[in-house]
C-alpha cells in the first residue's frame, strides 16, 4: 500500500523548472502549477483499494438517491417532507445545527497548535479543517434543501436585510468560515505538494482569525434560534454556550475516529500523544455540555412556568403526545453513557475511547436535532400540539448530503494524506521524487 | 494492448453508468410545469419597493396571465398602496364572538388562499372560561352548534405588530411593515427559509409547501400585488386586513361575514372611528403583551350588561313597563343563558 | 489506501508515462488485479451498480409519488358566508301580506274596538292572534312592552310616545342604555361598506337588523368545518384535548397527584 510511487507530472517533459522572468510569467507558472496539482488530486481521487472503492461507490449510490429524492422535491415542494406550518423546521435544519458544531469543533485543534505550541496535534489540524471545510459544504447543502425557494437564491445579493437578520449573518459567518479553512487547508496543502516551507504571513493571521471565527459561527447559529420570542424553549442565553460545548464534544469525537481510520488505511502516522490530547478535549466539553443541558433544565422544570411546555413535551410527553420522549432519553443515555466511560479508570483504552466517541456523536446529533429544533415548534405559539415525523423522501435528502458531505472529506483526506507523506509532490522545483 | 482495451472498457463502462446514474437520479425534474420556474423577465424582477411604474405594470400583467394559466380566471390584479393619515387596527369583542368559523373562511375565499392542502390565516380557539392561556384552547372543536356554554372564542390571527419580530429575521426583506401598519410579503421575493414562521408569535404565518389548489369557480379575481393574488409555491403568505380592499375603504371579509358583528376595524388615527371608541372606552387587551410586539390587533370586552331585560344604568331609570299585569319579581326565563351571548341587547 | 498497483503492475512502464498513477476512474482494482496482471471485477462491478443504482431510482417513480394525501377542507354550504345583515326588519308602517293583500297592522287592528285591543296585550297563554311569535325578551314580556296600544302600526316609547318601526333603536335603549351607547359610538353592532367615519358607503346595522325584538338572543348556529391542514391526523386520531379542571383550583392539585401516580405514559 506505501510502495506506490507518486505520480510525475507531464510537466516533466514539457515544462523544464525555469527561472521565472518575470512576476506575471511567475504567476502563469504559478496557475499552471497549481492547475496540474488539482488535476492530480482529482485524478488521485478515483485510485483507492478495494475497500476505498466500495466505501465511495456507497456514498455515490446513497448521495445519487438523495439526489434524485430532491429533485422530486424541487418539483413538487416541501410537501414531500414531514413538515407543517404548525413544525416548520425539521432535520433539513437540525442536521445544518449539528453541522455547524462539527465545522466549529475544527478550532479545538487550532487553540493548542498555534497558541500552546501543542506539537502532538499539528499533524492534526489539517484533518480538522478538511472536516470543517466539508462540515460547511453539507451546512449549505442543508439549508438550500430547506428553501422553499433556491431558485430566488440570488436574492440575497440584492436586498440583504443585514445587520437585522440573524439569517444574514449566519450567510456571512458560514461562507467566510468555508473561504478561511479553504484558504489555510489549501495554502498549507499546496505548500507541502510544492515542498517549501509556508509563509507565516500568509495564513498565520487567518489562523488566528479562524479561531474567532469559529466560536461566531456556533454562536450566530445559536442566535438564530435563541432570539425568538415567539419559541420560549429556545429563547434563552444558554443555547450559544451549549451549542459550543456540545459541538467541541461531537466534532473532536468524530476526529477520534477518523485519525484511527487514517492511522490504519494509511501511511500517515498520527501521535498516539495526539488521541490522547484530544481525549481531554472531548471530555471536557461533554462535562461542560452536560453541566448547561443540566442548567437549562432546571430553569425549565422547577420554574414550571407555562413556557416549559416544549419542554415537558420534550421529556414527558405533552396531552398524549409522546413523538420525542424516546429519543431524548436514548441521547441522555448515551451521553451519560459516554462520559462515565471518559472518566473511568483505564480510560487510556482506544476501543473504549472509540465507543464513548460514537455515543457522544450520536447523542448529541440526536439532542440537536429531535432534541432542539422540533420541540420548539411543539406546542405552537397558540398552543396547537402537531408532530413531526420526517418522510422517505426527506430522510434520502438527508442522507444523500451526509454521502455527499463524506465523499468530499475522503476524497480531501485521501489527497492530503499523500502530499503530507510527500508521496505527492511536485516536480517543478526539481525536488527529486521519493520513491 | 488487450490491457489498455479494458481499461478503457472499464474506464467508459463506469463513466456511462455513471452518467446513467445521475440522468436517472434528475429525471424528476422532466416533471416541472411550464412557468413553475420563473422565466427571464420573472427571474430579473425587482423586490416591490424598487420596482418602477412601468416595471410594476409589466409585473402585473404576467401575474394576471400567469391567474388566467393556472386557472383559468381573467382577473383584475392592482397595486394599491397605502394612505396618509392612516394607521389600521382591529378590535374583536370577546363578548360577542360565538366561534362559528365564519371569518375563517371568509378569508380564504377572499383571499384564495389554498384548499388543499389547507390553508388559513384565521384560527378560532374555544377557550375554557378562567383562563387566556393559549395552550389550553381547542382548535379542533365540533360541536353541532356554537356557542358551547362552557367555553368563549378567541379568534387569532395576523396583529400587525407595530415592533414585529417576523420581518426583522428575514434575510432578504420579503416582508415589511407598510406606512399603514399592515405588514406585507412580496410574493416574487420570498425565498421560503420560513424564518419568519418560526419567529410570529401569534403563528400567523402561512408557508405554501405545494402549489395552492383553488377551485377556478371559487377564484376571487379581484386581487393586489401585496395581498390575495395566488401565491407561488414555496414562499409564504399572511392576513393582510385585506389590503386590496381596506385600502380602498372598505372593511375587511372577516368583519363583513361576521354574524354577530364582534370585530370592528377602522384607522385609530382619526378620533371617531370605532376602533379608537373602543381603545378610549373599553377594557382592551393584547395577546402576549410580555413580547413586546406592540400588536394592532386588540381584544376587548363588554360590561357585564343587566341580563334579563332589566333597567340598565344610563337607560330610562325603573319605568315601569306599560303592561299592568307584569308580575313584579319574575324571573327571567331563558335570559342570560349562554353568558354574554344570551343577554338580549 | 493508494494501490499498489503501480509496483504489482505487470505494465508499470506504460503507466508512468501518464502523470497519475492510474488512468481509470472509479475503477482502479488494484487490489483485485490477479498476479498475471489480468484485471477482473471492480470496474464492471461499479459499472453494474450504477447502473442498478439507475434502474432503482428510475423504479422509484417520478415527483408526484412522494406527495402525501394534501387532505383539505371539507365542503360547506357556501352561503352560510354571506355578508347581508341577519334579519330584515319591517319598514315603517309594517307591510304584511295576508290572504293575498298587502295589509298594514292597522287595516285589522283598526276593527278591534278599544276594550278589545286591551286584552289584545295580555299574556302569552292568552293570546288568539298571532301566536307564532315566540317572545323570549326577559321580563319585557307583553307584546304592549314596545308596541303602541292605540296605534299599531307605530311602537311606543315608554311614555306612550309613538315612534317609527324603523327608529326601533330609540325604543331599544330605553332599557338597553349601555349597549345604545355602545351602538351609538359603533362600539357595538355591526358597520358595513366601510371603515371611514362619515362616510356614505357607511352604515350601522340597527338593532332589529340582527336581533329578533321578540328574542334578541342570538339563535346558536353550527360552526364551519375546523383546521384540516396538512399531515393532520384525522379527527378520530386526535387525542381528545386536555379537559382539565381550571377550577377550583384544589382540584387542579388533585388531577397533578393522579397524573404523577400514572406516571408520564
């Protein structure tokens, strides 16, 4: 699997490594140089073991059924999901919450690297950014499924109700996050392909402001939510800060298992310091997620005031409608679950870690999703009970953009791994090719 | 030479199943109508407050063709806007509300709002007496007639917030309040994200999650840009206190068909109007006052009115009937029955 | 994860003319290449299970099978929304049509000697005339309560002064005081044509408009079809709607403790 010899460029033969005349010649070159690697990523994208090509064709099958399951429901409309007007937001958006928690979790490995000098997670943060470059494709994806609209998508261009709507600035943060880790991703990457050391100027500051930046995108996509009067359970100051805590859980769990995999299907070597460090991570912000969860309710069931009948809906079952009590409790099970695990002595245990990671990713995908976004809309502002329950053809949608969102982070982990390793250079600096 | 024959057999056989794959997984869309995307001149259309008067005349007329398309109707599509000195508000009195769902419907009908799947801007909530706790209203009550003596109505509908929360989380200023208070979605604009649905604390809002049915027999073809012209798939709707018609002075289709005259519109701003007698004289109140919405929709109640027929205060003090033979004390039968409802005014 | 096809490759030469290691898309077996160098499967397989993927999303039938039943509103009886006034009230002086003439009260009463229209006011067990009429207007129970003894075709304020049938109102809030006010100040009643004050196309339903003078009562009517919006469960699978007690409020602590003792299922 390691003997594989790197591709060498055509280039070779056609373009010998000039000494660049001038700027622009130095740009061409520069553009063409880069062209050639995106085609060989491209190219390296297709070539894989068995293995890898069964995992893509089943992404490919599953994102072409979503595919095909929203083009039925670009034709007929939102029809086809479970949604209502008594429950207007469903997993379209609940998927998009935990989503956006998965991009921000990226920074837990940006913190330590460049402002504790944490030398074991280095490595690490490339992966963490590829996961959040595809984390904000699929947060997009979501959210266009969600429009009623998507062909009026221009709109936003040209009247843009910024500083007012939240929606608006959820837009801006989301995108530039997505232009920020694509730019360091990219520069890093491209560096290490080209073999030369990068600029501190050139992504050091976008760094640093990634760092910023991926707080202000939980913390918008919280504010979403948090500042509606019209849906008391979720009208209040804690979501922002349980969004994060429960997003720097989930996104570094994922991590966790994603580097084992890497560890195994690949030559990269990862630090096994680098697993245990994010192990703290993960722990910590699960105890802090579960400490505000705790928090929230609380407020909600000792306060017993009538705005706590989402929540009572949520955990008991509201006038004879029990749609999430199952699922709440499966997630709180889970989590409690996965943090005792994280505490137990003899925690250093990579399965046991592994089991914790999945708990915690599913419990918390389930608290977001049936556990946030649903139950706000149950009992409606006039007090109407009506269930959600998503359909075929909304649930492929989903799943289609969760294929989607993991192809692109195969296909991204897949090219880096080489040009980390160097098996994938380039040949115009003359570098010799390792064999 | 063999090896390179299969692997360009291979390399085209995946390629064209591929391509097959994706053909299949987009046919559905060989299913979009004509019109159900917008065509050019539809697409380049400006949000309403940029729209000139030409671009308005021209927007007008695709809409009466797009009417007379899609059912088959000539209608009379306007642009009517708001007037000076006019700030519009509504009052319903509780007292007199006998839920019989006629305003609910009325409003569809005027406004051609969709039959299936349904869709209305009014709902009437029968409300146990001794609380204003919306939770605790039924909105799918049946009994054979109404009103059901243990209960009162409570309509709801749009209140026109004058500090609404629906179009400030709008991201791209679909929606907005008018000079006249009443708060309006461009039709051609919405991109149907449903922010707004989420953010009405009255749920006032509507989302078209299909195109809307209308039986062409029932299409009411006197229609506004702002208000019940049919909706477009996929974007959202609203009370608009019948704007085409307000706007031009006269009452909204709620308060006509109401049988037992409990709601009352009017511009608070002029001093005798109705609604402002009632706001000066009755004991008013809003739903969720604690929101802050500052609502234009107001609920009011009667005095207690003497039941039975007595003298009232401020009526001819205790003249005997003409009639000799009224025995002094009887009780009155049948008076008061139903609360409110039963006193004979 | 990369193949090792390049180096197991029994044409490794030819492959290195190109930039990437493998030219074949989506069908790299490398893995599955036999040590002859003869390539099997995975090419045709992922072919094979797009092409499956085709057929199965082809079978899974277009657009229109995924929308639900929209259900919709039940149909009702259209005129039920009419916008006319309630009653029509009789105009000044009355008109009836009797045995085929159109007949003021007068035209009868006139012949009733004076003694006689006397008794023609008393009670309702004892009157021989028009005994349709139901009156069910409280203690105001004497047909002499709002009409003239002497002239019938005019009713009778309180102290005997006759006035019109269609100034009915006057009579009204002889005893009604407030709700008069209340309609005097449009604050009660109903307002048609238009909202604007003073306006021609404006006017006040009177009280006979909508209240029946011998049993004001509004009758009870039966509502219009409730919500049917979409993906509702049909009436007969909505839970029945909490009746719990609001008070006395003691009985709203008993219901809590049975509710915790059956526990939240």
């Amino acid at each position: 699997m390691q003997s594989h010899a790197p591709p060498s460029g055509p280039a070779t033969s056609t373009r010998p490594a000039a000494t660049p005349e001038s700027t622009r010649e130095r740009w061409a070159a520069g553009a063409k140089e880069y062209g050639v690697f995106l085609f060989r990523c491209f190219r390296l994208s297709f070539v894989g073991n068995r293995t890898y090509h069964l995992w893509m064709l089943g992404l490919t099958v599953v994102a072409l059924l979503g595919l095909n399951a929203y083009c039925k429901q670009f034709v007929s409309g939102l029809v086809t999901t479970g949604m209502t007007d008594q429950v207007s937001w469903g997993m379209y958006i609940a998927n998009f919450t935990f989503l956006v928690g998965m991009a921000a979790a990226a920074v837990m490995l940006v913190i330590p690297v460049y402002i504790y000098k944490s030398k074991e997670l280095h490595d690490l943060v490339i992966f963490g950014e590829l996961l959040a470059v595809s984390s904000i494709i699929m947060c997009l994806m979501f959210v266009t499924v969600d429009l009623g609209r998507p062909d009026r998508f221009h709109h936003l261009f040209l009247r843009f109700n910024w500083p007012i709507s939240m929606l608006t600035w959820d837009v801006l943060v989301l995108n530039g996050y997505l232009l920020l880790n694509v730019h360091i991703c990219g520069y890093l990457i491209f560096c290490a392909y080209q073999g030369r050391k990068p600029s501190r100027l050139f992504y050091i500051p976008f760094v640093f402001l990634a760092i910023f930046w991926a707080v202000s995108i939980h913390t918008v996509t919280a504010f979403l939510y948090s500042g509606l009067v019209a849906r008391p359970f979720w009208n209040s100051a804690v979501v922002a800060p349980r969004f994060l805590a429960s997003a720097f859980a989930a996104g570094p769990a994922f991590l966790i298992l994603t580097v084992q995999v890497i560890r195994r299907a690949t030559a990269y070597q990862v630090p096994k310091q680098a697993l245990q460090t994010l192990r703290n991570v993960v722990t910590v912000a699960l105890t802090i997620h579960l400490f505000l969860l705790g928090s929230e309710l609380f407020t909600e069931f000792y306060t017993d005031s009538a705005h706590a009948a989402s929540a009572k809906y949520l955990f008991f079952g509201l006038e004879g409608f029990y749609g999430l009590v199952p699922w709440i409790w499966t997630s709180i099970a889970m989590n409690l679950t996965a943090i005792t695990l994280l505490y137990l002595p003899g925690r250093e245990n990579v399965t046991r870690l592994n089991v914790a990671c999945v708990l915690m990713i599913l419990g918390i995908w389930i608290e977001k999703g049936m556990g946030l976004i649903v139950p706000g809309f149950v009992p409606t502002p006039l007090g109407e009970i009506v269930e959600y329950t998503p359909t075929l053809n909304e649930t492929l949608v989903c799943l289609g953009i969760w294929a989607g969102g993991l192809l692109i982070y195969t296909i991204l982990v897949r090219v880096t791994v080489p040009v980390l390793t160097g098996e994938l250079r380039s040949d115009r600096n003359g570098i010799p090719e390792p064999k | 030479m063999k090896q390179t024959r299969r692997s360009f057999l291979r390399r085209s056989a995946a390629a064209a199943t591929g391509l097959a794959a994706v053909a299949a997984a987009l046919s559905p869309l060989r299913e979009l109508e004509e019109g159900q995307m917008p065509d050019l001149e539809g697409f380049l259309q400006k949000h309403y407050k940029e729209m000139s008067e030409e671009e308005m005349v021209r927007a007008l007329e695709r809409i009466e063709a797009r009417v007379e398309k899609d059912y088959g109707v000539r209608a009379q599509v306007s642009d009517v806007r708001a007037q000076d000195g006019v700030e519009f508000v509504y009052a319903l009195n509780l007292s007199r509300c006998i839920g019989c769902r006629r305003c609910v419907h009325a409003c569809v009908a005027e406004n051609n709002q969709s039959r299936a799947p349904e869709i209305q801007y009014i709902r009437v909530l029968e409300m146990p007496r001794g609380t204003l706790d919306l939770e605790k209203g039924n909105h799918h009550y049946d009994h054979p007639t109404v009103p059901d003596d243990d209960h009162y109505y409570l309509p709801v509908q749009c209140h026109q917030c004058a500090n609404p929360p629906c179009t400030k989380v709008c991201p791209v200023e679909a929606t907005w309040t008018e000079p006249d208070g009443i708060t309006v979605i461009d039709y051609d604009w919405c991109i149907g994200c449903r922010y707004c649905e989420a953010a009405c604390p009255y749920w006032a809002r509507r989302f078209n999650f299909t195109k809307p049915e209308i039986p062409k027999e029932e299409v009411n073809p006197r229609m506004s840009y702002l208000s019940n012209r049919p909706r477009p798939s996929g974007v959202m709707e609203k009370c608009t206190f019948c704007l085409h018609k307000t706007r031009n002075g006269e009452l909204p289709a709620c308060l006509e068909v109401c049988p037992v005259g409990a709601r009352k519109f009017g511009n608070v701003l002029d001093p005798e109007s109705e609604v402002r007698k009632i706001l000066e004289k009755k004991r008013v109140f809003v739903l969720k006052e604690e929101a802050n919405t500052l609502p234009r929709f107001f609920y009011y109640f009667d005095e207690r009115y003497a039941a039975g027929g007595g003298p009232e205060p401020g009526g001819a003090p205790n003249h005997s009937l003409p009639a000799d033979d009224v025995p002094k004390g009887s009780a009155p039968a049948g008076s008061g029955e139903h609360g409110e409802h039963g006193e004979g005014g | 994860m990369i193949p090792d096809s390049r180096s197991s490759s029994a044409a490794p030469g030819e492959d290195r003319t190109i930039d990437v290691p493998s030219p074949e898309p989506a069908s790299s077996g490398g893995a599955n290449r036999a040590p002859d160098g003869t390539q099997r499967g995975p090419g045709f397989f992922v072919a094979f299970c797009l092409l499956a993927t085709a057929l199965w999303i082809l079978g899974t039938g277009g657009a229109s099978n995924v929308v639900p039943d929209l259900g919709g509103t039940p149909s009702f009886d259209r005129a039920q929304l009419t916008t006319a006034s309630p009653r029509t009230p009789l105009a000044h002086p009355p008109q009836l049509f009797l045995n085929g003439f159109e007949r003021s009260c007068e035209d009868c009463h006139a012949t009733f000697e004076p003694g006689e229209r006397a008794a023609a006011a008393r009670s309702e067990s004892e009157r021989v005339q028009h005994v349709d009429i139901v009156i069910s207007h409280g203690r105001n129970d004497r047909c002499l309560g709002c009409h003239h003894a002497d002239d019938r075709n005019s009713l009778s304020l309180l102290d005997g002064t006759p006035i019109r049938f269609d100034a009915a109102e006057q009579l009204c809030r002889e005893c009604h005081g407030l709700v008069g006010r209340d309609w005097e100040a449009g604050t009660h009643g109903r307002t048609h044509g238009s909202w604007r004050t003073g306006s021609p196309e404006q006017s006040r339903l009177t009280c006979t408009e909508c209240h029946d003078p011998h049993s004001p009562a509004f009758p009870r009517i039966a509502p219009l079809p409730g919500p049917n919006t979409l993906r509702l469960p049909p009436p007969s699978e909505r839970p029945p709607h909490s009746a719990e007690p609001l008070w006395p409020r003691s009985a709203i602590e008993a219901s809590r403790v049975n509710d915790a003792s059956r526990g939240p299922h």
